[in-house]
C-alpha cells in the first residue's frame, strides 16, 4: 500500500468526475439516440418502463444507501404519481362529458378530487409534489418520535398496506380494483400508445433519469452528503454534534417521495394503466432488492440493479416460462451471499483492484499522513486557528 497526498486525492476525484461525466454523455447517445433505431417499438417500450423503475431505485438509495432509512412503502408514492397522471389523461374527452366507468356506479357528476386534473400544469406539478408532501408529512410523524430502524421499516410497510387497501375501495371514485386506463386515452390530441407518443415518453424518461441523477449525486456531495452518511452511520453522535437530524431525514425522504411520483407517471404511461396492484407489499419489496444487487450507497448501482433484475425476469420468463421463478430466486441467492456490497461495490472493493494489480499498479490508500496535506483540511485549520 502506499499513501495518497492531497494533490494525488484531488487529481483522483477530479478525474473519477471526468469518468463519470463520460459515462452518462455515452449513456444518452446510447440510450436516446442508438436503442430507438435498432430495437423494435414493444422492446423500446419495455426498457421505458425499466428506466422509470430506475428513477425510483435512485430515490430509494438516497434515503437507503446514503441515510440508513429503509423504506418498505414506496409504492404508495410511485402510484400517486401515476394516478395524478392517469386521471388527466382519463380527463382528456368533450366538454362535459365524464371518464365512462363512473356511469357502471351511478356516478353523474365529476367527484370534486378529479377537478384539477383538467389542467395539465397542475398536473405536472402533483406528479412530485402529491408524493412528496405524502412523504414530508409521514417521515415527520415518524421521524420527530426518533423511530428507526426495522420499526420505521414495519411503520412504511403499514402505511402501503393502509393505502392498498384504501385505494381497492374507492370504486366511485378511482375505479377501485380495476384502475385506470391510459392506453386509449390521448394528450395533446394524440392517441397515448402511438408510437410516436411513445417514443417521446421513452425520451423524456432518459432525460429525467439522467438529471435526477444529477440530483441526487449532488445531495449526496459536500456538506449535505457528509451529513446523510453521518446520519446513517451514527445519529446518536450527529445529534450531540449539535445537529437535529429530524429536519434533514424529513427533507431527504420528502425528496425520494417526489422522486418515486415522477417515475411512477412515466410507468404508468409507458404500461398503459394504473391500479392499486402497483401499492402491493411485494413491488415496494422488489425496489430494495434492485437497489442491494446493484450496491446501495452508489446510485449508479440503483440504476445498475434495476435494469439487470427486470431485464433477467424478462429473458427467464420469455425463456424458462414454468421455472424461471427458480431462476430469479437462485440470483439472488448469489447476490446476498457473494456480493453483500452489491455489483459496484463488488467491483470498487475486489476486481478494480485486481485489475490494476494485473498491470503492476499499487493500491493506494488513503491514511493519516495524507490528510496533513489535504485542502479541505487546511482550510479548517485556518479557520480553527483564526478564532
């Protein structure tokens, strides 16, 4: 092992921002411009929806990975931004006319809830702020009475099973067990599940996974970050540090609910329909699982999870229609047990190294010494030393 100086660790975060900056460049062209021209419009539609599952992976490693916050109820969030989206589509009909399932419950008029569904600004707007203000107000309950742990775990998975079952008995209202139709619906005057149609919402799913990315790269960079992970590492020692970490896990999980809203629109857009099925105990379940095979704390290892799980369940239920159950649960039998830290944490940890030390270079380790010369540590010396 040899020792990094400040300059060698600024030179290495510098350049992992360069590979970083081209890999996502490279992910658009081969995402938005390469996949739409080579694979037919079914399979197009299919990844569409994978990268959307992926918007709310990355929204769950922010409060999972980064803040120690296991989630077990995001469902409730990525359907209330597919509702918001399937009820204006639903909307989309002659003036004075109403979505035809409510004339099967006797229902004439348009419930009050659905009114603001006719604007799409507003819309747009309840995608992420429904979710999120649903998601504010419960990490507030919880968070204020310091639950955590497998008890805030066990208190998400409560409020899915309470919305579930809510959402299955609004017959009059929402269409209850049977949901809500997107497919033979039109926006902007364009049938829904039209190619075209289609292909822009593949587009614009690509463009928001990329900034969402963005986004959450950067709230897990510099002082914040540093505080999430101190957070999950340590509350205890955070609070006595004279922070109140109440504040930070209801905004960053206020966060990942507005971030789960916005991929639950572009599914269901992208699927064709929208029911309470989606608030299941299983999918919320499935989301931690894309999460861990990819390597929590990462982010890319969120978007990394996602697409080889659903891509994996798509090939061995094509392939292997009656024992690709088998398959699955095999996959992730390896992953728990061979790669406890998930793909990227497998590869940063184990076969980067290995890799460099098939070309002769050394493992570099960042340790005490180091930190004399780091920037950052000289900066807090000055400012120490000046009071």
């Amino acid at each position: 092992m040899i020792n990094e100086t400040g300059v060698q660790i600024k030179r290495r975060k510098q350049r992992n921002r360069i590979i970083e900056l081209a890999i996502i460049f490279a992910s658009i062209i081969v995402l938005a411009i390469i996949l739409p021209s080579v694979i037919p419009a079914f399979r197009l539609r299919l990844v569409g929806r994978f990268l959307s599952l992926a918007i709310v992976a990355l929204g769950l490693d922010l409060i999972w990975g980064y803040t120690g916050l296991l989630s077990l109820g995001h469902g409730v969030f990525f359907a209330l931004g597919g509702y918001a989206l399937a009820m204006h589509l639903n909307l989309q009909l002659p003036e004075g006319e109403i979505p035809s399932f409510f004339t099967l419950y006797g229902v004439k008029e348009l419930p009050w809830v659905w009114q603001p569904f006719y604007s799409f600004p507003v819309t747009v707007l309840a995608i992420f702020i429904i979710p999120g203000i649903m998601a504010g107000l419960l990490g507030y309950l919880v968070f204020r009475n310091r639950i955590k742990g497998v008890y805030f775990s066990i208190l998400t998975q409560a409020a899915l099973l309470v919305f579930y079952n809510f959402f299955n008995g609004q017959q009059e209202i929402i269409n209850g067990t049977n949901g809500l139709k997107t497919d033979t619906e039109q926006i902007f005057g364009l049938l829904v599940s039209s190619p075209s149609v289609q292909r822009t919402f593949y587009i614009l799913t690509v463009v928001l996974l990329i900034l969402i990315y963005l986004l959450c790269r950067w709230l897990t960079s510099g002082r914040f970050g540093r505080l999430l992970k101190a957070i999950r590492d340590d509350e205890t020692r955070v609070r006595f540090s004279g922070y109140d970490p109440t504040g930070y896990k209801v905004f960053v999980f206020a966060i990942s609910g507005a971030i789960a809203g916005v991929a639950g629109a572009l599914y269901t857009v992208q699927t064709g329909i929208i029911n309470p099925s989606i608030m299941q105990v299983a999918f919320s379940i499935e989301m931690v699982i894309w999460v861990a095979v990819g390597g929590r704390g990462t982010l890319i290892g969120a978007i990394i999870g996602t697409l080889l799980v659903r891509l994996a369940q798509t090939f061995l239920s094509e392939s292997f229609p009656e024992i690709w159950l088998f398959f699955q649960g095999a996959l992730f039998l390896i992953v728990v047990t061979v790669l406890p830290d998930g793909i990227v944490g497998w590869w940063r940890d184990y076969a980067w190294l290995k890799l460099r030390s098939l070309f002769g270079r050394k493992p570099s380790l960042a340790t005490y010494p180091s930190l004399a010369e780091d920037p950052e540590v000289d900066q807090e010396r000055d400012r120490l030393s000046s009071k």
